[in-house]
C-alpha cells in the first residue's frame, strides 16, 4: 500500500499545476518525502485526506472533492475507504477528537 500510496501523490503532484492549488502541491511534496522516509502510512493519509478537503475552498462541502481535479480526487477516493476500516481509536490517536480541521474553523466529523 505504501508503493501505491507514494506513487499516486506523485502523480498528483506532478500533472496538477493549476496555480490555486500551489498549497496544496507543497503539502503533497512533504508528505511523499514523509513517506518515504518511513513514517507511519495511517498518519500520512490523514494528512493527505485534510489537505485534499482544503485543497479548494471555493467549493461547498458537497463537491468539495468532485470538483478537484481528477488526479486529487483518485487519490481521495483511494485513502478515504482505507481510513474507514481503521479503528477509530487509532484515529483518535493520530487527529483530534475524531475531526477533520479546515481551513476558516470548519470542520467535518469522520465516522
């Protein structure tokens, strides 16, 4: 999963160049580097999962991430599954009491 992981953020990285996703492309760069450099693969994709979400905040929460290009959306539709069938106690561990924070004080609850 790691390898697939690493070279979906890759592609991410590299085919989307839409200027108002520049934020976004950096935090893609940090994270490949943390994953690559052996940091837990759960924490990566929470990372990955809150900076897709804010990734555009143009976008109402509905199509918050239809409406990204698709490499970001793949990459979404490919952690998020991954993230449902982890327990959620080690979630907790990993963010907050079980919420994503956005960008502005919103946030989303993940089951």
């Amino acid at each position: 999963m790691r390898e697939d992981l690493s070279n979906m953020i890759k592609i991410a990285y590299q085919r989307v160049t839409d200027s108002k996703y520049i934020e976004t492309r950096k935090e893609l760069l940090r994270l490949y580097k943390k994953l690559n450099g052996g940091e837990d693969p759960i924490k990566i994709m929470l990372e990955l999962r809150k900076a897709l979400l804010q990734s555009d905040s143009s976008l109402n929460l509905k199509n918050r991430i239809s409406g990204l290009p698709i490499e970001y959306s793949n990459l979404f539709h490919f952690i998020d599954p991954r993230l449902k069938k982890i327990d959620v106690k080690t979630l907790n561990r990993y963010s907050r009491y079980g919420f994503i924070p956005l960008k502005f004080g919103s946030t989303i609850k993940y089951p």
